[in-house]
C-alpha cells in the first residue's frame, strides 16, 4: 500500500462523449477534488502515488478517462487494476444519455464526436456505446444525464460526492443573462430587473458593462434600485431556508435584463455577494457579458 493511500480518493469519471463530463468536472472541482480531463490512464498510477505522498489532509483526485485517449484507453482495465493490489480507494462515475439526446446535444453544440471526426454520428454514438460497455459494467454510479438540467446533476453529484458540509450548504449559482438572448434553461428562480434605469441610453456607459466601476455606480446609486434589493434580499431570505428543509442542494437564481450587459451584471454581483454573507456557498455566472466584450473590442 502506498504511504498515505488511506487519505486519497480516486474517482474515475468516463461515459459518453455529450453525456455530460465537463459540468460533472466543474462540480467536482467545487467540491474540493482535484480533476484532470483527458489523462492516459498509464500515467494514473504515477499521479496517485505522487499525490499519496502529500502530507495534509486528506486529498480527493479525479480522472476524466475516455475514447479521446485512443489506443491509450485500453490501458484503463489494468490501472483499476493496480489500484486495487495498492489498496487505493477509488469509484468509476459513468455518465450516459440517449441517442436522441447525444444527437441533439452534438448538433447544438457543434462540436464533433471523438469516433466521427468527419460526421456519422448515429454510427460514433454507437460505436463508442459498444465500446464503453464493459466499463460501464464496472462502474459504481452511473447517471443518466438525458432529462437532466445542469443544476439537477451538480444536486446529484453533490449528494454522491460531497462532503456533509457541501451536503449541508446549499449552493446557489447567480446568473445574469439578457431576456433578447432567451431564459436560461436550468433557471430555478428568475428575477426581471427592466424596470430598473438603464445605462444603455447613457452615452458614457454604453458599451461599459456591470463590471465596470461606472455602471455599478449608476445602477446601485438609484434609489429604486436600493428599494428593490431590499425588498428581494428579504424575500430569499425568507424563501431559502425552506428550499434547504425540504432538501434542494443547488438553487440557480437568474437575473436578467434587456442584453444581459449592465443591470442584471450588476445586481448578480451584489446578491450573490450578499448570500456569501448569509453562509451559502455561492457560484457567479454571467451568461452574456462576454458576447459584448467581444463586439465591442
């Protein structure tokens, strides 16, 4: 057994290419593992027996493994292997969805398939399905991420994986987004601040956006403004104590405005670093902003 192995957990994400790996890594860092996409697996006992040796607390890594390894994967079995003889807890997560949805998520997306660098799809999706089956045959979880939002599988990585404290902590991801651009999908709660003054008629202010000093200055200096933030902060925290009783893990808050630019960039800074304050462990997105960094350059 390694020195320190008692104190390292491996977790092994794989499946399907469009089943979900990237959100599932995104997760997991936020709770606390360490997680490197895309590693030969030979190089899986070299990094765990490095990380083994670190002195600390105990320390959780995470390998996203799959067909993008090419010959490589083939490697996978006799590494989980050695991790066995070593004595190294460690856990395979296997993420699938069906056809139709991998299809459509591929084509939304734009990306191409592993297995279909010139297209086929149909053909790749299945292909690599055959390939992963005695994989997913060992696996410990396996999730199907076909009907499931982004905020429902963080919930159920989080329930899996999270310590008690991440458990016991609901998590809530602030997003600003512009209504022109359409309501996020995963939103849980949707706050509409058009009423709010707007800097896009301020010729200074224009092509700024709610990150930059000027505009904050100019939306939170409105009394309306104020008004309001009392008023909704009193309402969360009211109404998130009860999401927490009734056992919800992760809440996504959407904040928007016309584009997406300056308001809703605004007021998703402020409440999420509110709810900082109040002890909930809060993760900030700004779905559009960038879309008017690149424009206006």
């Amino acid at each position: 057994m390694l020195l320190g192995s008692k104190d390292l957990e491996v977790l092994i994400i794989t499946g399907l290419s469009g089943a979900g790996k990237t959100q599932a890594v995104n997760c997991l860092e936020d709770l606390g593992y360490f997680c490197v996409d895309n590693l030969p697996p030979a190089l899986v006992s070299k990094f765990t027996e490095l990380s083994a040796q670190l002195e600390g607390n105990k320390m959780k890594v995470a390998f996203v493994i799959d067909v993008r390894g090419g010959q490589f994967f083939n490697d996978l079995f006799a590494v989980l292997d050695d991790l066995e003889r070593q004595g190294i807890k460690h856990q395979i997560l296997f993420l699938e969805a069906s056809d139709e949805v991998l299809l459509r998520r591929f084509k939304e997306s734009r990306r191409k398939h592993p297995l279909a660098p010139s297209g086929r799809l149909v053909e790749a999706i299945r292909l690599e399905r055959k390939m992963l089956q005695e994989l997913r045959g060992r696996a410990n979880v396996i999730i199907d991420t076909s009907a499931m939002s982004v905020s429902k599988l963080k919930e159920e990585l989080t329930r899996l994986f999270g310590s008690d404290d991440d458990k016991d902590v609901m998590t809530i991801t602030v997003v600003s987004f512009g209504y022109k651009l359409g309501l996020p999908m995963d939103a849980d709660l949707v706050m509409d601040v058009r009423f709010l003054p707007n800097p896009n008629y301020e010729p200074d202010l224009h092509y700024l956006t709610g990150e930059d000093d000027e505009v904050k200055k100019y939306v939170l200096g409105s009394e309306t403004t104020r008004s309001f933030l009392r008023r909704f902060l009193n309402l969360l925290k009211f109404l998130l104590p009860f999401y927490v009783r009734e056992g919800k893990t992760h809440l996504v808050l959407a904040v928007g405005c016309t584009g997406g630019q300056h308001r809703s960039v605004v007021l998703a800074d402020y409440i999420g670093k509110q709810l900082r304050k109040l002890g909930y462990r809060v993760i900030l997105k700004h779905r559009d902003v960038e879309r008017y960094k690149v424009e206006n350059f």
